[in-house]
C-alpha cells in the first residue's frame, strides 16, 4: 500500500521528516495536527507554527523519561506549563482533549514570565527576550522538568530542548547536559532527528 503523506506535511521540514519514517511516527504523527486549509485559503504562519511545535511539544514528552518524584501518583497528569505563547497553549489545549502523554491525562497551565512552575513535567517558553527568559526559568522547578525553549542560543540559557529555524524549518537542538541536570533522559530516537546536540550522544 502507498504511503499517503497529509496535506499538512507536505513541505518543509515535516515533509522531510515523513520520508525518514518510521522516526516521523513516533515524533510527529500527524493525526495530531488538524486538517489543512481548504482549497484556496491561505494558511496561517503563526497558527501552523503553534500546531506543530504543540505536536512537537506531545512527541518530546513521550521519549522523555521522568525520575519517579516527578509525578504525585501514577494516576497524575502530566503538567505542560506555558510561557508567552499563547498560541501553542491553545494548540495543546486542543491535543489534550484527545490525546494522553505516556498514558497521562494531560494539563495545561498558561503562566506568565516568572510565575511559578512548580508541579509542572514540561516546561515550555516561547520568549526569547533575554531577561523575561530567564524569570521564566527561574521560576522552573530544580529537577523533574522538560524544559523547551524557542529561538537560536536560548537553549544555552538552560533549556534541555530549543526551537531552532534553519532554512525555514522548524528543528530542535538538544542539550544533554541541561537535561541531566533536571534528572531527565532523553529517548535515543528522539535525538536521532534533532538538528544539534550538545553534551555528546548517549
């Protein structure tokens, strides 16, 4: 049987990352992303943009493995803490609905910059402004937390996981060390597809 690719995948980065399946299925499924534009209307950039870092955002948590204090219970859900991108949160928001993470309910919790994020797995701040960047991990809780930052050298600032563009695309670098710090460790499969790695490969 053919391979089908959806409409919203193709092009750009997620088109090349469909082709270098099966990785593309475990990263960026695409039933997570809702459908295309009909013919003839113009897409959003900064909407497709919040949907696929949201499915993004899903598919990091997956490969993503939590010292056991993380959570309250095994019935907990898994917090996403959200930092000036209200966009992505309500992308998440959308996910949540449907879609559980590791077998966990999902919550979303829009903060602003500084607000404490305490109880939160995953952390993600779409500010790039150096100081509003570093309230929001200043606030972040010391282990237990995916912290995912948004624009080339925020990831030096202390996020395990960064947005990157390159050539238009939407990629990520990884820092192994920041996630070692947080008592994480990032899945083999997910660093297979990220664009840089700092810290060595596992």
């Amino acid at each position: 049987m053919a391979t089908i690719v959806p409409a919203a995948m193709r092009g750009g980065f997620a088109a090349g990352l469909w082709r270098r399946a099966p990785l593309l299925l475990l990263l960026l499924s695409m039933p997570l992303l809702r459908p295309a534009p009909a013919v003839g209307q113009e897409a959003d950039p900064a909407r497709v943009a919040a949907q696929v870092k949201a499915a993004y955002i899903y598919r990091f948590a997956e490969h993503i493995e939590w010292p056991p204090a993380a959570f309250a219970d095994p019935a907990a859900p898994l917090v996403v803490a959200v930092v000036d991108a209200e966009q992505v949160a309500a992308e998440l928001n959308q996910l949540r609905l449907t879609r559980q993470i590791k077998g966990r309910a999902v919550t979303v919790r829009t903060l602003r910059a500084g607000d404490p994020a305490g109880g939160a797995q995953v952390l993600y701040v779409g500010a790039q402004d150096g100081a509003r960047l570093k309230r929001a991990l200043d606030a972040a809780p010391a282990q237990g937390v995916l912290v995912i930052t948004d624009g080339d050298g925020t990831l030096a600032a202390g996020g395990a996981i960064s947005f990157v563009a390159v050539d238009n695309r939407i990629r990520f670098d990884v820092s192994l060390t920041h996630a070692e710090r947080y008592g994480l460790k990032i899945g083999a499969r997910l660093l297979a597809v990220a664009h840089k790695i700092e810290g060595g490969r596992p």
